[in-house]
C-alpha cells in the first residue's frame, strides 16, 4: 500500500524546500541594495504625491476664481427692487 497521506506529503516538500533553500546565495550587499531601492521608490512616491496635492488645489483655485469671475456686471432678479425701496425710504422719511 502506498503512503501518500498529509504527513508524508509534507515532509517530501518540507526537505526540497530545505534543499533548495541550501542552494541559495544572498549577495553580500543584498541588504544595502534592496533598502536603496526601497527608500528610491518612496522618495519618488512621495513626490508624486506632493506634486499631485499641488496640481489639483492650483486647478482647484483657478475653477473657483473662473466661476467667481463669470458672474454678471448688472444686478440680478434678487436684488431688482432695492433701489427703489431704499429710495422711497430716504425720500418719505421712513426710518427702522
């Protein structure tokens, strides 16, 4: 009868991982040369980052002046009777 349970099955794998694990050589800077490249890659994230703030609140800002500066000269339906109301009030005399 063959043995093919979970124990033997992971003993055969847990003895070619250690073989192949013997086989394997760090390189004297690996250490050094992956920390490297990792503060690399988060510098540049962060650059990224922070020019990407800067972009969208520029954009941001000049919408909001566009939109501001698009209003009309001449006053709108809500103020249209303002004059005349103030006007009538300072010729009878009416105070508040």
């Amino acid at each position: 009868m063959n043995n093919t349970g979970p124990d033997r099955t992971e003993k055969e794998l847990s003895e070619a991982l250690a073989a192949l694990a013997d086989g394997v050589q760090a390189a004297p800077d690996a250490y050094r040369t992956a920390r490297g490249d990792w503060r690399r890659r988060e510098r540049r994230r962060r650059l990224v980052l922070a020019v990407l703030i800067a972009v969208v609140f520029t954009l941001a800002t000049l919408i909001g002046l566009w939109v501001l500066n698009q209003t009309p000269s001449d006053p709108g339906v809500i103020f249209s009777g303002a004059r005349s109301a103030v006007a009538s009030v300072q010729v009878t005399g009416i105070s508040r």
